[in-house]
C-alpha cells in the first residue's frame, strides 16, 4: 500500500494505484486519481462514465462490463478510450475509486 498525495488530498492505494477503500471516495479524490492517468480535468463526459460505473458499482458490488458502460453512457468505447486513454479498467474504473477489475470490464 501506498499513499497518494495530490494538493490536500491524501489517499491510500494499492500497487496499481487502485483505492484501498471505495467509500473514501470523492470528487476530489477522483481528480487526485485521474492525476496519475495523465488527466488534469475531468469533463461533463467524464463524470458521466465516472458516475455510471460508482452508480453500478454501488448496486451490484462490482464494474459493468464493457458493452454495458458503452450503452448506457452512450459512448462508444473509441470515446471511452479517448476520455481515459488507459481504458475502461486501468482508467476509468481507477478514477472512479472502484476496486480493481479481476475480469474484463
């Protein structure tokens, strides 16, 4: 585990960058993780994605596939791809302070 450090937000994180825990989880935290994706804005489009795979995760426990997230954010996964260039898993999931993915998200 590490910590996080971004302007006044200190976050602990496993060796992926992952959130060690979900409920530590705000806007400002997610602007901490999108950090270390390269990201220095998060867009409308942006929390969109974030907050359908928080608000999935929140009811099932675990990331929406794929297919899912592209239809029900309206994205296709090019544009998925061109908000968080590290991908649905590695990035998205990541800003969203989801756990880390095991399967194909």
């Amino acid at each position: 585990m590490t910590e996080l450090h971004w302007n006044n937000v200190c976050v602990e994180v496993d060796d992926d960058g992952f959130v060690i825990d979900p409920d530590c989880w705000n806007e400002e935290v997610a602007m901490a993780l999108a950090s270390t994706e390269g990201l220095t804005d998060l867009s409308d489009d942006h929390w969109k994605v974030v907050n359908y795979l928080r608000s999935y995760y929140n009811e099932f426990g675990i990331a929406p596939m794929v297919r899912m997230l592209c239809q029900e954010t309206g994205f296709s996964l090019g544009k998925i791809f061109q908000l968080f260039p590290s991908g649905p898993e590695k990035g998205a999931c990541k800003v969203a302070g989801l756990d880390k993915p095991t399967g194909c998200v």
